[in-house]
C-alpha cells in the first residue's frame, strides 16, 4: 500500500524527516575535507539513526496490521527532508 503524501505527515514520519535533515547537514559539513574516519563519524551516526527509525517505523507497521513498505517510507521521508525533491 502506498504511502499517502497529501496533508500533514504523521508525527513518526516527521521525526524521520528531522533526522534525514540532520544527516543530510552533517554529510554537507563533510563536503570540502579529506576523508578520516573520526571526521565522517557524526553524519554515519546520524544515518544510521535515519535507517533504524525507519524500520522501526515499518516494524511497528506490522504489528498494527498495517502494510508498509520500507522502500516507499524510505524515499518519502528523503524526498520530505529535500524539500519534495525526489533523491
């Protein structure tokens, strides 16, 4: 079932759009240095914390009977966090 994008998103969804927004900083702060390890470690954090909460999302999905498709979530939330610019 696809994700619906008309009217406001649901609380959980914006979270995930936050946390997308955040990522995408800290990978822009990352932009003009050389890559090390303790450098690039702020924006890894921060996308795993984007790719947790969207399973939990989509698990928590499951539980309530709802399908959801994490592909779907995924790219609705990157496209939210662009502002409505599909990745």
């Amino acid at each position: 079932m696809p994700i619906e994008q008309t009217g406001e998103l649901p609380e959980e969804l914006k979270q995930l759009v936050d946390l997308q927004r955040q990522a995408l900083r800290e990978k822009e702060e990352l932009r003009d240095l050389d890559y090390s390890a303790d450098a690039w470690q702020p924006w890894r954090d921060a996308a795993w914390r984007v790719q947790e909460g969207i399973t939990l999302y989509v698990q928590a999905g499951e539980v309530a009977g709802e399908v959801r498709s994490r592909y779907e979530t995924e790219m609705l939330v990157k496209s939210q966090a662009r502002g409505g610019v599909a990745p």
